[in-house]
C-alpha cells in the first residue's frame, strides 16, 4: 500500500524539485550559455514579469606606454546592462487532488502531466531566448540564402570572434539546425578524426568537437526575415553621427518600409577596430537594428543600433575606425523580405541568463517553488471562483541579456 502522506507539506515541494530538474535537463542552449550571478537579483521575496536587473561588465582601460601617469590615471567605469524580465512560461493543469493523496500517485502526475510540461516550457524558453540572443548578435559570417556549412564557413566565425578576443577555451560553442548539420557533416567526411569520432559521423550524423567548437545540433533557431527595403544611406540631417551614438539616420526608404530588428549592416568606410590597440580591422565593422521601425514620412527613418558608437575620441571604448559620413552606403545582409536561418557561434559568456524566483501566494492550497542548477520553476494550486475548478500551474520567469555579443557570431544561411 502505498505511503499516505500530507499533500500540503510535501507534494509541492517534490513537484517543484521534480520540475525544475526536468527543465533543466531539457535545456540546451539555455545551459550553454552564463548565469548571472545571484548578488544581481538577491535580496527580493520574488520577482514579477518586467521586473529589471542589472549586469555588470568588465571595465576597459586604455594602456600607457610610460611610467608617468601624472594626466592618464584612468576612472574604472563598468558598463551596466540591463537584463529584463520578460521571458514568462506558463502552464496551468486541472489536476483532481486525489491525485495528490500518495506518493505513487504524486510519481504518476510528474511522469504524465509535469515531464511533458516542462518539455514544452523549455522548447519555448530555448526559442524565445535563442531568437533574443541571435538578434542581439552582431557579427555575421556566410552567404545568406547559401546552404553551404563547410569547414571555412565555421572558420570564418572563429576568426571573427577571435578579432574581438574571444576567449579560446572551450566554453565556445556552435548551434545549427539539421540543414547546417547536414553539410558540415558531409564537408568533414574525408577529414582525418579517431576512428570512433567517424563511426559517430557516418552513424549518428554527429560533429562533437571540431574547428575549435562544441557542436550542439537545435531545430530552435531564429529565424531572421528582413524588412521591405536594404537599400539606404546616411542621412546627417536627420541625425547627426556623434561618438556615443545608438541610433543612425538614414534616407532613401522606400515609403512604408519597415528596417526589422535584427537586421544586420555595414556602413561604407567605418571600419572595426582592435579592441586593445585600436588598429583598424580589415573589414567593416557590422552593426545590428535594435528595434522595428517603419517610414512615415521623408523617406526617412531613425534607426536603433547596437553596437554603440565609440570613435577614437571615446579612448578605451572606441570599435570604429571613424563615424559614419553623410549618404554613406548602408548594406543590409541579404535581401529585401527575404528569410534566413541563423546559425549561431557563441562563447558562454557572451551571453548571460536568469531564472528568478517568483513573488508567491501565502493563502494558497499549496504553492512552492525549487531552483535546480540555476533554473527555478513555481508551482501553484488554487481554487479558480471563476470556473469551480482546482487549476494546479507551473510557472518560469526569467530572461537574457547579451553582455559580450561580439563574442558570438551569426552563421547564416
């Protein structure tokens, strides 16, 4: 027979356990990537949806070539990002408390109705946090609309974000779907690996370690479709180009057109530069549209971007070689209204995540909340007066901020 036990006191708690183990082991890219560090959002009973914390990122100084520092003693300004709280996955079951008299029965409600549960919440987290960090990433490498995934495409990407030093351990990692995997594989057929290593390949389809990367194979990845126009060019009188800058004036849109968030771009002779010795890079530096926005009038538009704009006149923070001219050409990635998969290389820190705990109810029949490996889930259950119905609901808040998003880079396809 099984154990009788007080349903109040302890189904919640093993369910709560149960479920944020099961999320997070679903997870993929989510767990790839850094957590924020806990003293960013103690201090609170719970947090609510929209709620905002704050990251830190490592100061950047400007090294000096002699001893006397007397006019060059340098302030330590760490940069702040914000992380928002907007990534919300809810379920909400109708689950008869008989089912919670035993702890055979609490089993049978985690295997049938919370295992499921949490499989479907981390599929919509991945996805939500996957297209969030994609858009946020700035540097592109590949051909778009190519469906090529070789060797020298990947490397390209590990070039572009050694430029940026990247760290060169292994907490780099490439995402792509099964399109990419298809060619990536077929690409290294001939190359020499352990014999184990092509056993995997010719059996599994399976890349593991290779170019430099951990290889994680995701059929969650954004997707990125551009707006009705790519063609535009620098318009100083609709805003002047200034050190500092996260928006940029252009002209030449087409009358209605929306510039899609996420929209990647180069502008003519703004070159990247080195983070540490601010020489100029041998390609331009690319930026990212931060926001939707669509043509009004004047076919003209302020666009929101990212990276932020640092001439040299910024000192340590400069990334341009210098800011943009007016009617200086804006060249999209690809082409007008046209989708394309992104394939995303990334170093865990490049981007950071949290998953907070949740203001709860003090009057509730049960409610409890467990946080496993960083990732906590709430579960609630209450009389619902609107329908007479007991509404037991698995809950996940959190959200992701991108901290070093030059050190990832989107591998188009």
């Amino acid at each position: 027979m099984a154990n009788v036990f007080n349903t109040n006191k302890d189904a919640p708690g093993i369910i709560a356990k149960a479920a944020a183990k099961m999320l997070a082991d679903e997870l993929q890219f989510t767990k790839s990537i850094a957590k924020a560090p806990a003293d960013d959002y103690n201090g609170k009973n719970g947090y609510s949806a929209g709620d905002t914390i704050y990251i830190s990122k490592p100061a950047r100084f400007d090294p000096q070539t002699t001893f006397d520092i007397t006019s060059s003693v340098q302030d330590i300004k760490e940069e702040k990002v914000a992380l928002a709280l907007d990534t919300i996955s809810t379920i909400g079951v109708d689950i008869d408390s008989s089912q919670f008299a035993s702890e055979i029965q609490v089993a049978q409600v985690i295997n049938r109705v919370v295992k499921p549960a949490m499989s479907s919440i981390a599929q919509d987290v991945e996805n939500r946090f996957l297209q969030k960090a994609t858009q946020a990433t700035y540097n592109l490498v590949g051909t778009a609309g190519s469906t090529v995934f070789d060797t020298d495409t990947v490397l390209a990407a590990r070039e572009k974000m050694n430029k940026y030093l990247c760290p060169k351990d292994d907490g780099r990692f490439v995402l792509f779907d099964s399109t990419a995997g298809r060619s990536a594989v077929n690409a290294r057929k001939g190359l020499f690996q352990s014999a184990s290593n092509v056993a995997e390949q010719y059996k599994m389809g399976y890349v593991g370690m290779a170019d430099g990367y951990k290889w994680l194979e995701n059929e969650l990845l954004y997707q990125h479709t551009n707006g009705a126009d790519v063609a535009v060019a620098v318009e100083a009188t609709v805003l002047t180009p200034a050190t500092g800058a996260t928006q940029l004036g252009v002209d030449g849109v087409t009358s209605g057109a929306t510039i899609k968030k996420g929209s990647v771009f180069t502008i003519a002779d703004v070159y990247a530069v080195h983070p540490i010795t601010k020489q100029t890079q041998p390609f331009l530096q690319q930026f990212v549209v931060t926001a939707d926005v669509t043509e009004t009038s004047g076919n003209s538009v302020t666009m929101s971007i990212s990276p932020t704009i640092y001439s040299s006149a910024s000192g340590a923070l400069q990334n341009v070689s210098a800011l943009p001219a007016d009617e200086a050409a804006v060249t999209f990635v690809g082409s007008a209204s046209t989708t394309y998969t992104q394939n995303l290389a990334f170093h865990s820190e490049a981007f950071r995540m949290v998953s907070v705990p949740l203001i709860m109810p003090t009057n509730a029949e049960f409610a409890a909340q467990e946080t496993v490996d960083g990732i906590t889930v709430a579960i609630v259950r209450d009389f619902d007066v609107k329908t007479r119905k007991m509404i037991t609901r698995l809950d996940f808040l959190g959200g992701l901020a991108a901290v070093r998003p030059e050190w990832a880079c989107r591998i188009t396809a």
